[in-house]
C-alpha cells in the first residue's frame, strides 16, 4: 500500500514538474513573439528584414545544394 502511495506522489509530481516546465517554455515563446513582433520593427525597417531574410535563405539553399 505504501508503494502504491509513493507511486501516485511522484507521479503527482512528476506532473507538476512538466506542468511548470511547458508553462515557463510557452512564456519565453510568447515573449520571443512580442520582441520579434514589436521590438524589432522599431529599429529595423520592413524592407531590411526581408533583404536579410532572402539573403540568408539564398545561403541555406546554397549550403544545402553543396551538401
């Protein structure tokens, strides 16, 4: 019976962990967004983000073609 008890406990706890776990990760995401989202436009202008955007692609693509 007691193993029973301690088997549900850690059970309850393993629960809790991975509870806090994806709420803190869904918290750093939703930060992530925000910054990404308004942050960043404030100082950097649409246009050179998509320049940058397409020039990176163009390097994954290269890499990738050479691999």
């Amino acid at each position: 019976m007691e193993e029973l008890k301690d088997i549900l406990k850690n059970l309850k706890n393993f629960g809790e962990e991975v509870f806090e776990t994806a709420k803190n990760r869904f918290k750093l995401s939703t930060l992530f967004d925000v910054f990404t989202e308004k942050v960043i436009p404030t100082f950097v202008s649409e246009k050179e983000l998509k320049d940058y955007y397409e020039k990176r692609m163009e390097e994954v693509n290269e890499f990738m073609y050479k691999l």
